[in-house]
C-alpha cells in the first residue's frame, strides 16, 4: 500500500479488536498496521478469555481515508474483529478545550460581598476615576483576546466562525500551558473589515492584548493596522509576526550550522500572504542579502500588474535582478527555501540545484512543499512545521512568550524591535555550542523558551524608542 502522506498524531485512532488467543495474535496484528503504511504507538489489552483476547490497538495514519485503510486491512485478517474504531484527536475535541475557573473561592457571606456586591462597587468607582487602574484590578492585566473570522483557518481556507473555534480554543490552551496569559477565543460572524475593527475596538477595554488569528489577506493587514491606531494595547497578528519570528530564529541558528551570514544570501519565499510577507519584511530588517517572493501571480517583481498594496510593496522592495520565472527556477543557487505556502511544489531535484549548504524550511502543514526526506538528501539544514520531523518551526515558540513579556511590562503596542529581540531569545535557547543541522530550534515543550522570549520581549518594551 503506497502512502506518500507521512503519518502524524492529528490522524491517531484507536482500534478495540478481538483476536484469537495463540502466540502470533499480537505480532500479526502490528505487522499488518505496518504493512499498511500506519505507525503503532501503543498496544494495550482490555480483556481475555481461554480462547481470545481483546486489545486497543493505537496507531497514527497520514490521513482519513488512510485511517479506513488500515481499519480494513486488519478486518480482513482471520480470526480478527474490529469491534470499535475512536477518532482520538475527535475525542480530545468533545465539549472543547478551555474552562473559566475562579480565583477566589467563595465560601461564605463574607467573601461574597467583597467578592461581588457590595463590595466590588468600591472597586467600580476606583477604576471610574482611574482607568489604568483596570489593568491593576482586573483580569486586564493577563487575559488576551484570540480574535478571528475564520476565513483563513489553518491551511484549510474560509471555514467561517464556527468551524475556526477549535483552533482558537487551542490557541487559548497553548497561551496558558506556556505562557500562564489567560485566553479566550472570540469568533466573528462577520469578514467585514470595518465591522471587524469596530467589535474589536469595542470589547478591547476587558483585555490587554489582541491576538488576531486566521484572518485572510491582505485584509489581515488592514485590520491589524487600524485597530494598531485605535487602542492603547498591543495587537499581534500571530499568523505575521509569530510565524516570522520563529522562521528568523531557525534560521539564524541554521546559518551558524552552514557558515553563512544573512546579508550574503539569497532566500526564495514560496508565498506572499500574511506569513510570508511578515517573514519577507522581518528578514529585509536584519539586512538579508536579496528575496524572491514566489506566490499565485508568480515570482512578484517589477512591472508585474494587478498587485495588492502589500505584494506591490514587496515587488518594489525584493527581487533584486527582477526575475520573472517559476518556482524551480527561482530556487535554483538560492541558500534559503522558506515555504510558507502549499504542499509538494518542489521535488529534491529541484533542492539539488540549491547553493551548496543550503537550508530548506518547508512550513506547509501537513504536507511540506517539498518531502523533507527527499529535501535532506542535498541541503545541509532541512526544517518543517510538523512535531514528528526534526527542526520544528512551530509558531508556539514565539506568542505565549511574547505576550507575557507585553502584559508585564503594561506595554501599548508591539514592535519590530520586540519580534528581533523574541527572535535572538529563542535561537540563543539553543546555545551555539548545542546546535547541529537538526537542532536549530527549541523545542516547544522546552521550559527556558517562553521565560527567555518574556524577558527580552520586555526589555524591549521598556527600552527608550
């Protein structure tokens, strides 16, 4: 069975099978899931009998259909009954993710009536006469808005408000596993650029942070500009800035694998949208050599009509010999490939015709733009975006951290001089003495990342302009 989907834990399920009691049953069973191209991460037995025993069989498959696959394959195999088949990732889904939970207990009359009324009316007044004194006595100080329309929900495109909640509700897990911000999601039945700015601007007074997330381009742009004009607390687009601050870690540290420095190469960037134009802009301000953006209308250079403002922009500003071919083309004797765009639009063919020592950071989920097994036959540092691949660029490095060193520092605003700083946190994580081609990055789960990036993200704020 050819699968040419890697396998990933977003496809795990678990298969209750009964099977006849004799001494291959096992082996049987976890060479036929492997035949069928699934990975068997746990095996555990539920029941027996003189004659059977009953196992959960855990796997992870490269997709649904490939899901079905494996399910039929065991099916078929004599003296086996698949009784129940558990979606895993749909289970860690039911009821969602997050909870409001109390601070104060409550026990009595007495902690109720400073609690709520009457005593929380002196707290009213206080803030009524002081407004800064919201962040000091409410949950302001540490809860962020996760905001989004759902028109660009991951890479699946316009799903609308409903479908892009358990994204959010992720997201608001993830700002508190790693970050301890306090986050809720607030989805828009609206893609209204005007009425998204004016509910924004509107429930802003109960946060002191806006994360916009999955809001398509270029009205991401617009949205996140004004509503920068509008209120006095930081707003971040994470699907821009969090992602570009990640890819600059990576690729600092990669750089110091192959000997390079920024200002001397080129890059090609597969994919001009929110992402790739925040990476493009992040890079063009550390001084990179040259840029290719590579995107729908093709490689975006001077002369090219029909452009948005923000492509426009970068057409003016990349491309330095104004080159006007395909995606191939453009790679080929760059030193950096970053796809932030599609899957499988490269082949390692194409990889091979890279500089020598090349870095390939291909960002497109679940399914690179290029196979990282075929890109790491020919450059020298290979990344994705997928957690079961070496060098994970994961935009969870960078936000939680980032907005806990904005909410401690009561900052306004964020700022390009924050995303460096975030950025040299997270590469300096490492250690220069502990990077490799395939240690470029943290990992997510290591402890020193979100305290480091909090740490420089509010020196930064509270550094004179």
């Amino acid at each position: 069975m050819a699968i040419t989907r890697l396998p990933s834990a977003g496809f795990s399920i678990t298969i209750r099978i009964a099977v006849t009691a004799d001494a291959s049953a096992i082996g049987r069973l976890t060479t036929c899931v492997g035949e069928a191209g699934a990975i068997v991460t746990a095996l555990d037995v539920v029941d027996s009998d003189p004659n059977h025993v009953v196992v959960d069989l855990t796997c992870d498959t490269a997709d649904s259909g490939h899901a079905d696959q494996v399910v039929v394959a065991l099916t078929a195999l004599d003296g086996v009954e698949v009784r129940k088949v558990s979606d895993r990732t749909f289970l860690l889904h039911l009821g969602g993710k997050i909870e409001v939970a109390s601070k104060v207990a409550l026990r009595n009359r007495d902690e109720l009536s400073r609690a709520y009324t009457p005593g929380v009316a002196r707290v009213c007044q206080a803030i009524a006469e002081n407004p800064a004194d919201a962040r000091r006595l409410t949950i302001k100080r540490n809860t962020v808005a996760v905001v989004s329309d759902g028109s660009a929900v991951l890479g699946l495109g316009n799903l609308g408000p409903a479908a892009s909640l358990p994204v959010m509700e992720g997201k608001a897990a993830l700002f508190k596993r790693f970050g301890g911000v306090d986050a809720w999601p607030v989805v828009l039945d609206t893609q209204d650029t005007d009425e998204i700015v004016n509910i924004v601007r509107a429930i802003a007074p109960a946060y002191g942070g806006i994360n916009l997330e999955d809001i398509a381009a270029p009205r991401c742009f617009e949205i996140e500009a004004r509503l920068r004009e509008l209120l006095d607390i930081p707003v971040f687009h994470d699907d821009q800035h969090g992602t570009a601050i990640c890819v600059l870690a990576a690729l600092t540290n990669a750089l110091r694998v192959v000997g390079k420095q920024l200002a001397d190469v080129r890059v090609v960037v597969s994919g001009a949208g929110a992402a790739g134009t925040a990476i493009m802009k992040l890079l063009l301000r550390q001084g990179v050599g040259d840029i290719i953006a590579y995107d729908r209308q093709g490689a975006l250079h001077r002369g090219l009509t029909g452009l948005n403002p923000a492509w426009q922009w970068l057409a003016e500003h990349t491309n330095r010999d104004n080159y006007a071919g395909d995606l191939a083309g453009a790679v080929r004797g760059a030193d950096v490939f970053i796809g932030v765009s599609a899957p499988n639009l490269l082949t390692g063919d194409d990889i091979a015709t890279m500089a020598k020592d090349s870095i390939v950071f291909a960002l497109a989920n679940p399914d690179p733009e290029v196979d990282p097994r075929e890109a790491r036959k020919y450059a020298a540092v290979v990344a994705t975006g997928r957690s079961d691949q070496p060098n994970q660029i994961n935009n969870v490095l960078a936000f939680p951290g980032v907005f806990r060193g904005m909410l401690d520092a009561h900052a306004e605003e964020f700022t390009e001089e924050m995303a460096i700083a975030a950025a040299r946190a997270i590469a300096d994580v490492v250690g220069e003495e502990k990077i490799n081609p395939t240690v470029i990055v943290p990992s997510v789960f290591d402890s020193r990342v979100a305290p480091a990036v909090a740490a420089a993200v509010r020196a930064a704020a509270q550094s004179p302009a």
